[in-house]
C-alpha cells in the first residue's frame, strides 16, 4: 500500500482515499517540474493499487516532455482532497496528506542539449524532501546513464523472454510505496542490472515494466 505524509508531515500513513476507487491530487507550484514529478509519480504509483487518479492545479504547465500526465486547471483544491503537494504557504486545500518538495535550484534547470527525461531521471535520483542544486554536469551525468540503460534494453530485447525477478521487482514496488522513494527504487534497478545471475531477458522485462512508475522511455531504441 502507498504511504505518504500525512497533513502535518509528523507521519506516514497509508493513502486511504476518500472517494472509494479515485485518489484526488493537487499540485500548488506547476511552473516547477519537481512539484509536478511528484504528482506524477503519486499518480503511476496509484494506478498499480487499482485507483484512478485525477490532478489539478491553478495554471496550466508546459512538462510533456518530462512524460507528465496532464493536469485539469482549477483555482483551487477540490474537496474532498487526498493528496497536495505543496511547500509552507502554498494553497493546499485540506487534504489527507502533504507532500512538500524540497528547493530545487534553480527552479526550472536548463536542460539545453540533453535529452528532456534527463531531468526527470536526474530529480529522481535524490530523495524529495532535500534541497537541490542541479547544474550542467549531473543533467549531463544523467543524460549518459538514461543512454547506457536504452543500449542495454536494446541487447536485452534479443534474448529470449524470461520471468521477472521477483525480488528486484519487490524491491523497487516497495521503495515507491514507501513515501516515494525514488533513490532506493533505483538503487534496486541498478542492482538488477549488474546481477550476472539474471537472464538478459528476465533483465528486459523487467526494465520494461518498472519502466511504467519511472517514466524514462527505456525501451526507446529496442527495434531501431
């Protein structure tokens, strides 16, 4: 079960709609990519526990590139609310629980001459809650590691189809329910890639479906 902040952020809790079957989001700050990352992931993640989530925010904002889901433009939270990710003195609704991004600077990082889901891997890397400086080098840095994993997926693919490795997989799944814990999820996600004992093909799957909470369109080059 995902677990999240409560309001006041003394806690964790399991996200226990209140709506049955839908979990409402809302996003304070659009015109930040990390507020936005976040609802996000709190959206791919919910959809593994069979809930439909729905975002809204105050004003439209330009991530498609990131691989953002949409979001509805509201001018304020809807009630009732499960989920805000919102910063101290942010509109927030009254909701079920609070997600509150650390800084990212700058806010918006130039990710000029790199590939766009550089950035969305490069904020992934680092727990939500701290501070971040993100400069030239760890989008570039970043950039490299999304080319490494896209030429692996392209020799895992042609070996033969093999089952997910359960533990890697368990791993990863409980690191995002875990307050979304991204550094940990790709700790895993590395570690399955160095495992020598794992089939190319049970690695290919596997990239491939955790792939879906990540959002970096690793089996981009499969086929090409």
């Amino acid at each position: 079960m995902l677990q999240l902040p409560d309001a006041s952020g003394a806690r964790t809790t399991p996200v226990r709609p209140a709506l049955p079957g839908e979990l409402r989001i809302w996003v304070a700050s659009p015109a930040q990519p990390r507020p936005c990352l976040l609802a996000d992931l709190v959206w791919r993640v919910a959809e593994r526990h069979h809930l439909r989530p729905s975002v809204s925010q105050p004003a439209a904002a330009g991530w498609d590139t990131l691989n953002i889901y949409p979001a509805d433009v509201a001018p304020s939270p809807p009630e009732p609310l499960d989920v805000a990710v919102a910063r101290a003195g942010e509109l927030a609704g009254s909701p079920a629980h609070r997600i509150v991004p650390g800084e990212t600077r700058p806010p918006v990082p130039d990710a000029t001459g790199v590939d766009p889901l550089a950035l969305r891997l490069a904020l992934l890397q680092h727990p939500y809650r701290t501070t971040l400086t993100l400069g030239r080098d760890d989008l570039a840095a970043a950039d490299t590691l999304l080319k490494h994993w896209r030429g692996w997926m392209q020799r895992w693919a042609l070996s033969p189809s093999k089952p997910m490795c359960a533990e890697y997989v368990a791993d990863f799944l409980g690191a995002l329910d875990g307050d979304l814990d991204t550094p940990a999820a790709l700790h895993a996600l590395r570690g399955l890639a160095a495992d020598e004992e794992i089939p190319h093909g049970s690695k290919f799957e596997a990239f491939a479906y955790l792939d879906r909470f990540l959002g970096l369109d690793l089996a981009r080059e499969v086929g090409r």
